[in-house]
C-alpha cells in the first residue's frame, strides 16, 4: 500500500539560504550570501567556552536558560532600552531567536488569526504563521520613497488583527525603524487587543549615528509584545544557535508552554562561556564596538564598488547590503544571481526570493574579514564591466 502525504508546507522546498551556499561551495565561489560572519569571535569569549567544557558544563540548562546569562539580558534592555524585566519571568533563552520567535507564534496565533507581516521578510514568518493556521495578511515595507509605510501597515490593522511582527535592523532590506514609527503603532493599537513580536536580531548594528530601536524601549508596546535579540549575530557565533526573548510573564509563560517540549534546552557549555564573557571589559567593549564594527565593513564594500554600474542605497543597520543591478540586467534576479556564482566566483540572494521588487536586486551579507570582502568586490566588478548597459 502506498501512503499518501499531505504536505502542510506543499510550496516550500530548499531555502535560497541553503542553495546559494551550497552552488557557492560546490564552485568554490566567495559567500556573501547566507547571513553568517567569518569574522571570529572575542577571544575572550572562545577561551570562556574552552574553560566551561574543562569545568564540565556538559548537562541541560536550565528550560528557560541560565539564571546569571537571563539577568544579563534583562540588565542589557535596562541599561539599552530602560525597559525592566523580570529574569525569572519575563525572558527566555532558546536555539536562536528563531526558534523562540516560532515558538511565539506558535503560542500565540490560532486558526484562523489574522497576523500582519511587512515584506520583504524574514523567511521564517510565513511558514509559521500557516503551520500554527493563522491567516498571513501582507503589507509593503517600503513607501515609494524608500522609507517605512506607516499608513500600509496601520491600515491593515484592524480590532481583530491577532499579532504584528515587525524587525529592525530589516532583514534583508538593511532598513531602521524609523523615528516615531513606534509611536504611531502603539497609538493606533491602543483600543485593540493585537500582540506584537519584534525581531531585533541585529540589536545595536546601527549605521551613521541612527539611534538603536527597540520595542522594548517603548512603554506601551512593550506591555503587549516580545523583543527577541541574538548572540549569533552581536558575537559572531552564529553556529552557536543561543538568543533569547524578553516579554511580560503571561506571553512569556505561553512561549515557554511551547519552547519546553520544540527545545527544552539549548547549548548549556555556550550559555555558561556567554554569562562569563559579556560582563567583562572586553564583552562590554565588543558590543559597544559593534555599529563602529559593521559601518566600516559596508562602508568598505561601497567603496569599492565606486565607479560601477551597481546602484546603492547605503544599509541603515544589520550586516546585509542590498545592491540594484538595474543597470546591468533586465527582470529575473535569481537566474543571474545562481549564473554569476557559477561564471564570477560570487554567491549572492536574489532580493526576488523574497518579494518581487521594482528593479533586478542582490543582498550581499558584508559581515566579512575584508579579504573576503575584497575577494568580493573584485567579482562584483568584474560582473558590472561584463554586463554594463
């Protein structure tokens, strides 16, 4: 007898994260591709791992996390955010933030709830969103001025609208929240039971003196809402899978009902290096140093691509670059993107995995040694002489 399956998923293969990384490796191109540092982390911090192993840290966390590594987080959004939390009650450790920001839908969203999603997004969203039996109801990001569409996304929020996800830094239009952005949704949610989940994975990796935004930093967002950060990208150990989620008890108390049985537990040995490092000076230093860090690795890439025909608008936080290539081809982004990793040595995302933008558009992940970069740059050239207009 043959089984059938029915897919829960039926339209969702290989994500263009794991195709375009693994052309890249089987052509030995450069990856600026999927979202990952090669820059290594504080040595400090490899030395706290090394220690926690010797030290036989070897058995589960905690469920919620590690108690010290929770008061850590809680006093980074007190002294970031002045926003408080309470460690015991108002924040959860997880496989990444990923996988607490599944968890929260999961929590949160029933059948048939409407759950509003600016795109380009994220790709972990919408799955979950349909996996949990939530209606996905998508709204533009961008204005026709390139800056966050405030009336779309209070538009499509209505009194039975369920939950909001925003992020910022955006992943992958390398855009910030805007001043007053906050403002203007707390307003307009003020009568309406919506719940809000915030992906801040890129924290404080803002560019050009822009303030750092964070749902938490906003009183009457942060009552009805979940902030989620991620020490895979502010320590560059993404392999780590280590984030966390700070929110009230009562939505803290329903993520945890599902993250107790998806993850229990995560990395407690990375949990043990990470409560150790980041209050020494040079933990402190490090995320201090981020936005200084990363401003000069875009800043890096753009100037080496001075001159060409690749069009910009320099990335206003996060460690990804969007480049416009309008002036090199014409419509399909995915095609030329998997072709220039098989002719040019250059891995890259199509921007039309994610949305369908107005113009041809690549998203290059500029977290780099600059070697890397420069290896990259070079390609990039090369790719805009052979198909200038």
């Amino acid at each position: 007898m043959t089984v059938e399956l029915q897919s829960k998923l039926p339209h969702l293969g290989t994500t263009i994260f794991t195709e375009m990384s693994a052309l890249a490796q089987q052509h030995e191109a450069v990856n600026v591709s999927q979202g990952f540092p090669d820059i290594p982390p504080p040595e400090g911090l490899v030395e706290a791992a090394i220690q926690a192993l010797h030290d036989g840290v070897h058995q589960y966390a905690p469920m919620a996390g590690r108690s010290d590594l929770r008061h850590w987080i809680c006093g980074h959004h007190a002294e970031r955010h002045g926003a408080t939390y309470d460690p015991a009650s108002e924040c959860t450790i997880g496989a990444g933030a990923s996988s607490l920001l599944f968890a929260a839908i999961t929590a949160l969203v029933h059948p048939g709830d409407e759950v509003v999603v600016q795109t380009p997004a994220y790709d972990l969203y919408a799955p979950g969103v349909k996996l949990a039996g939530g209606h996905l109801v998508e709204v533009p990001l961008l204005n026709d001025h390139g800056t966050w569409n405030l009336e779309a996304l209070l538009g499509a929020i209505h009194d039975g609208t369920r939950l909001v996800i925003l992020n910022t830094p955006h992943n992958p239009t390398g855009t910030v929240c805007p001043p007053g952005f906050l403002d203007a949704l707390a307003d307009h949610l003020a009568e309406k039971p919506t719940l809000v989940l915030s992906d801040e994975v890129y924290g404080s990796i803002v560019h050009d003196g822009r303030a750092e935004v964070s749902l938490a930093a906003h009183p009457l967002l942060r009552e009805r809402g979940l902030a989620f950060g991620s020490f895979g990208k502010l320590l560059q150990v993404t392999g780590w899978k280590i984030g966390w989620a700070v929110g009230p008890a009562a939505l803290t108390a329903e993520l945890r009902k599902v993250h107790q049985y998806d993850v229990f537990s995560t990395g407690a040995p990375l949990q043990a290096a990470l409560a150790s490092f980041l209050p020494t000076a040079e933990g402190r230093a490090h995320i201090d140093g981020l936005p200084a860090l990363y401003q000069a690795k875009r800043d890096h890439l753009l100037s080496g691509l001075d001159g060409t025909a690749w069009e910009w608008t320099p990335a206003a936080g996060g460690f990804f670059q969007v480049l416009d290539a309008r002036n090199l081809i014409d419509g399909d982004d995915g095609r030329w993107a998997r072709e220039w990793t098989r002719t040019h040595g250059v891995a890259t995302i199509p921007m039309s995995a994610f949305f369908a933008p107005p113009t041809p558009q690549l998203r290059i992940c500029f977290a780099k040694e600059d070697a890397t970069l420069d290896a990259a740059i070079e390609r990039l050239r090369h790719i805009a002489a052979d198909h200038v207009r």
